[in-house]
C-alpha cells in the first residue's frame, strides 16, 4: 500500500531525484568541426548583425559574407501598419569598386561614408568570426 | 550609423594559429600574398592611383636606373632631389576583397579539418 501511494504521489507531485536531465545541459565544447556550411554562416551572420551597432525594437538582421566577392545584409521588420518589411541588399566586390544591389533592380557603387562604414564593418567581421568562430588569428591586411 | 572599433593586436601569441593555415589555404587556391594574379588597386600618398590595373603592375619597374629615370637622392637641373616614392596602400576595394577571401578561406579550412 505504501508503495502505491508513493508512486500516485510521485506520478502526481513529480520525482525529481530520478529525473536524468543530463540532455538539458548545453555541451561545454562547441563541435564546431560537425557543423556544415550553411550552420558557419549562420553562426557568422550573429557576429555580423552586431556590427553596426544596436538593433531598433522589432529588427532582425543578417550581415554575412556569402562568397569571397559577395556580402549580404538582410533586415526584417514590423512597420507602424503591422506588416513585415524586408530588405536586402547584396554587395559584389567587383574591380571598379563595390557594387550595392537591392531590391527593384537598383544598382549604385558604394562610396564616401557609406565605403567607410562598409570597410570597418567587414574588417571587423573578418577579425571577429576569425578569433571567435574560428579561434586563429587574423591576418593583418594594410 | 554607431560602430565599435576593431583594431589589431599584433603582440598577440601567434602559437594558436594553425601552422599548416598557409599551406592547406594555399592547396585550396586561396591568394595569401601580393604575389596573385589579383589586381589591386594601389592609392599613393596624394590619393592618385598609382597602380590600378594588373596590366599596369606588370608595365611597372621599381628599378629607375633601368627605366633610365632619376635614383634616389639624384639632384635635377632644377635642383629637385629625387626622393623615395611615397608607400601605396590597398584601395577599401581590394581590402575588402582580400577580407572576403579569407574568411572562405577561413570557413573551408574548417570544412577540410572536419573531413580528415
């Protein structure tokens, strides 16, 4: 009898003594050498979208590199009418300059403070992923 | 637009690199060095472009005894002394290139690491 009812009690109150709860614990070691291409991304694109300092209440922001001569920025947001705005803009580092592609097929090369800002943020993401994502230090580029 | 900087800290130990970084890169074809067919645009001290194209790099001779120009130090008729030419920097252009290919390259060293 006992047993029955320390057994309702435990299927009620909840036992927590022999609860193996070892699959909550977050592992103390990243096994960064599993993750694929599209995961380094992601976990790159963190890094990126805190370039440029803090985001606005509701924004989601990416800011990655997709290739070697591509970098993209991608934004999300709630506007004043409840409707979720997207906007992305590619880079491609071409000879004549770095050209800015968004949406409605306009095309403009970057410069003057915007060139500025765009360089510091790519240093800073090449500096940043290298030590943190990738624990090797980055390469000084004059 | 507020932005952190992120500068370069060159006493750092460089013991955590991964010493086979260059080699594996450079098996992977990434260019680690000037010596790459990548044309860089070069930007002297005055802001003119004093190299922007690789077929101009190739036209180029640092020597000017050969180009039968002034050396350094040699005094004109006007009395100009020749000095040394100012040192080019990458353009924001070619850094930027340069940052991309090497967090590809960063990203494909990981890659190859996983595989072997």
């Amino acid at each position: 009898m006992p047993s029955i009812l320390s057994k309702a009690l435990s299927l009620l109150t909840g036992d927590d003594t022999k609860v193996n709860n070892d699959w909550l614990k977050m592992p103390k070691k990243r096994a960064f050498k599993q993750l694929t291409e599209r995961e380094l991304i992601r976990l790159e694109a963190e890094i990126g979208a805190t370039l440029f300092g803090p985001l606005p209440r509701g924004h989601r922001r990416e800011f990655f590199c997709l290739d070697a001569t591509t970098w993209i920025w991608h934004e999300e947001w709630v506007d004043s009418s409840r409707k979720l705005q997207v906007a992305t803009t590619r880079y491609e580092v071409q000879e004549g300059g770095i050209l800015k592609v968004q949406e409605g097929a306009r095309y403009s090369y970057v410069e003057g403070q915007e060139l500025d800002n765009l360089t510091m943020a790519i240093r800073m993401y090449y500096e940043r992923v290298a030590r943190e994502i990738y624990h090797t230090e980055p390469k000084p580029i004059a | 637009m507020s932005m952190t900087t992120g500068l370069y800290a060159p006493d750092l130990p460089q013991d955590e690199v991964d010493p086979r970084f260059d080699e594996i890169a450079s098996d992977l074809g990434y260019p680690l060095d000037e010596s790459s067919n990548f044309k860089y645009e070069r930007i002297d001290a005055a802001g003119r472009d004093a190299r922007n194209s690789y077929e101009q790099e190739q036209q180029f001779d640092p020597n000017p005894i050969k180009m039968g120009g002034a050396a350094v130090g040699d005094v004109s008729r006007t009395g100009d002394v020749q000095t040394a030419p100012a040192p080019v920097e990458l353009s924001k252009t070619a850094k930027i290139a340069r940052w991309g290919y090497e967090v590809i390259a960063l990203r494909d060293l990981m890659q190859y690491n996983s595989d072997n």
